[in-house]
C-alpha cells in the first residue's frame, strides 16, 4: 500500500499542467493498448498474412518517422500545438481503420497511426518532464510517472479489446477515434490560452561528457529495442507452449501492475545511484532473465522470472530516458526525446526480424541466448564507459 501511496502523493505534486497531460497520456495509452490487437481483427476482413504484414509494417515505420520528426518540431514550436495535431490525427486514423476495409486506406491509416502515437509520446514526455525544472528527482519521478500512465492506459485499453467480439470492437475503435479528437481540443484552447515556459539551465553548455552520455543512450535505447522486441517474438509462443494462453494474460497483467505500482518508489531510489552502474546492472537483469527460459519452463519459475525481467526494464527505461534528457543542451530536448522513442522504435524493428530469423533457423532457445549476450554485453559497456569517465575527471583535476 505504501508503494501506491507514494505513486498518488507523487502524481498530486506535479504542477498543474503536469497532471492534466499525464491524465491524457493515460488515455492515448489506452488507446495504444487496442492498437496492439488490431492485427487480430485485421484477419476477420480475409486479408492475407502477406498484407497483414505489410499492414502493420506500416505502423512501424510510422513510429520512427513520427519520433524524430516531431521531437525536432517541439524544439521549434509550441509542445501544446503539436500535441494536439499529434492526438487529432490519431482520432481520425482510428476511425478510418473501423470504417474501411480497402488495405491501401488501411495500411494509410497505420502509418498515420504509428506516426502520429510516437510524435505524440515525444512531445508529451519532453513537455511534462520539462515542467519539473531543473531537480533532477522531480525530473525522475515525472518520468516514472509517464511510464505508469502508459501502463495504465495500456492495460486497461488491452483488457477492453480482449473483453469485446471482432464486429464490437471496430465499434470501439470509432469511439476511440472521437475520443482523441476531442481530447485533442484541450490542447489546441490551451495553446490559445497560455505559452509554454520550461526553466532554463544556468548553463546551458553540452560538455564532450554530455554528448558522450546522449550518445550512449541512444545507443542504450536501441539495444534495449533489440531485446523488447524478443518478447514479442519469443513470449507469446515460449508462454503457450509452456503455460496456455491464459497464463499469458496474466503474465502482462502482472507486469503492468508491478510498473504501476513499483515505478515511482523504484524511481526514487535509483535517482540517488550511480545511473550508469545501475542502468548496467537493469539490463543485465533483463537480458540475463529471459535467457533463463532456456533452461526453466515451469509456471512458478516463468512466473518469478518475469517478474525480474519487469524490474530490470523499469530500471532501464528510466535510467537511459533521464540520462538523455539531462545530457542536452537547452532548446534541443524534444530533439532528444523524439530521438530516444525513435531509436527505441528502430531497435523493436530490427530486433523483430533479427528474432523471427533466429528462430525459424535455430529454434526459441536462439532468441533467449540473444536476449543474454546483449544483457551481459550492455552491463560490460556500462562498466566501462563509468570507469572511463571517473578516469577522465582524475585526470582534470590533477
């Protein structure tokens, strides 16, 4: 209970606008949760795998575009304005997915959809951790709180579509689609209303450590894309082979819920550590943990390690999203926040095909030992870029 409480008294100090934005955040999350099973009920229109395919490929690529397009708008432009045409166009290309079925229009609308989710996240990320100034705990707890939202919106959005029959749930999408038209408008009065104003650096300089570090933790993003993406890969059969599909409801549900309830608390703690070492130690976590699926396949210890698992990615993503945020220059941080959601998207993309390959050639297992040697690999680096980052600043003082 102590956990939840801290995650509430964390959201109820955020400013004003903070709260509002992650409010919706959680919306547009939900409304990302049903655009996880769309694939599903693309099969109830005849299409061919081959069409699905291309179909959701689409999306895909739509959430790179959309990332670093619109991360280096919102340097540019008001946050507020892009947020708006960001959830405006999401509206509508729900809609069209329920009201077509001509794969061209629909595959369209995917791209559309992917573009427009991911430009959305990189704004919103850059406005609601820029409202928390220059603390770098405030900074961490608003990030965590992005990743709760996320999950709560997600999880609730998933257990909606999973809840609904084929011919409902297009219905849904309409609804969804004017949902987000609508939220959108409070952007679009509040950009009207009131200027978007972040507190400035007292110096705003990038030093070569700090390009050093937004280098690698876009680096860091991309290789944790490579491993996420295994889960989509590997998990849904691993888990259906080994426990049935009903334990692989509960095994996202869980991890939702561990994220919602742990995030801000876990945050807390790992804000006053050494983030480099930490950040080695969550993706060794990660990528260790799924590689022992290898050798367990009992519901207990799939269970117990997917709990590891979750751990390790709540201390990866929030380490290497505060890291990249705090390691740029003032006026190019939505370039940085579109930047780390792109890189994370290309990862996914890569690491799906890179999976799918080694799989159909050398079997699940490749997948696990994949997710271990970039797990060990990535805390390996961590050691070593933090030792030679303590080395260089010995040698400036002496």
């Amino acid at each position: 209970m102590k956990t939840i409480s801290n995650t509430i008294s964390s959201f109820l100090e955020q400013p004003s606008k903070s709260k509002k934005m992650l409010i919706i955040y959680a919306i547009q999350s939900l409304a990302g949760g049903m655009a996880f099973y769309f694939a599903f009920f693309l099969g109830s229109l005849k299409f061919s795998p081959q069409i699905i395919g291309f179909i959701v490929s689409g999306m895909a690529v739509g959430n790179i575009v959309g990332a670093f397009v619109m991360g280096k708008m919102s340097d540019r432009t008001n946050p507020f304005y892009s947020s708006y045409l960001s959830l405006l166009f999401q509206g509508v290309s729900y809609i069209l997915l329920a009201l077509t079925k001509s794969p061209f229009i629909i595959g369209i609308s995917m791209f559309l959809l992917g573009a427009s989710s991911y430009a959305y996240m990189a704004v919103s990320e850059y406005a609601i951790t820029s409202f928390s100034g220059q603390d770098e705990r405030k900074r961490a707890c608003a990030l965590s709180l992005q990743n709760v939202a996320s999950n709560i919106g997600t999880l609730v959005g998933g257990i909606i579509i999973a809840s609904v029959s084929e011919k409902l749930a297009f219905n849904v999408f309409v609804c969804t689609g004017i949902m987000l038209i609508i939220f959108s408008l409070y952007f679009r009065f509040e950009n009207k209303r009131a200027g978007f104003y972040i507190e400035k650096k007292t110096c705003s300089k990038q030093t070569n450590e700090d390009k050093h570090l937004y280098t690698y933790s876009l680096f860091f993003i991309f290789i944790l894309g490579i491993i996420f993406a295994q889960q989509r890969v590997g998990y849904p059969i691993f888990l259906k082979e080994n426990a049935g599909k009903g334990f692989i409801d509960l095994i996202l549900t869980v991890n939702a819920l561990l994220i919602i309830t742990f995030m801000t608390t876990v945050s807390n703690i790992l804000v006053k550590k050494n983030h480099l070492l930490v950040m080695g130690l969550g993706v060794a976590l990660l990528g260790c943990g799924m590689f022992l699926f290898y050798f367990i396949q009992n519901l207990t210890g799939i269970l117990l390690i997917c709990i590891g698992v979750t751990l390790g990615e709540m201390i990866c993503i929030l380490l290497a999203q505060l890291i990249c945020f705090q390691s740029v220059k003032d006026g190019k941080q939505g370039k940085a926040m579109g930047a780390f959601k792109g890189f994370y998207a290309l990862g996914t993309i890569i690491g799906a095909s890179l999976g799918g390959v080694l799989q159909n050639r050398y079997g699940i297992n490749a997948v696990w030992e994949l997710c271990g040697v970039l797990g060990v690999s990535m805390f390996i680096i961590c050691y070593l870029f933090n030792f030679y980052r303590i080395k260089s600043f010995s040698l400036l003082k002496s």
